[in-house]
C-alpha cells in the first residue's frame, strides 16, 4: 500500500462525491474534512488494518 492513497467518499450532508488523500501510514485517525461543494463540515474515521486494508467512515459532524 502506498503511503498515500486517494478515496473517494459521499458527502453525508449534500450526497456529492468528493476526494480524499490519506495517509495510510497512521493505523487509526478522525479529523474533520469540510466538503468541497457543500462546505459543510465531515468527521472522516479512517482505520487501516494489519492487512493494510484502508476503511474510510465519513459522518456528519455531530453524528460520532
């Protein structure tokens, strides 16, 4: 797996698709993305697992 890696995720407020760049080399993150084309703000959970799978969980900020 590289170090980087680009999802794509829908935007749990507007349904858009939008792009990510993760960084693969943390095993478990959150932080907040704010959506391209709404601006609303995403709480992004993102887990890689000891087989290197990348899982990308977006929610809406108040949701987690």
């Amino acid at each position: 797996m590289n170090p980087l890696e680009t999802v794509q995720i829908d935007c749990p407020y507007c349904g858009e698709t939008i792009e990510l760049l993760i960084d693969c080399s943390i095993e478990f993150q959150e932080y907040i993305e704010d959506c391209e084309v709404c601006c609303k703000p995403i709480t992004v959970s993102v887990t890689v697992d000891e087989h290197d799978k990348l899982m990308v969980i977006p929610a809406r900020e108040n949701d987690c």
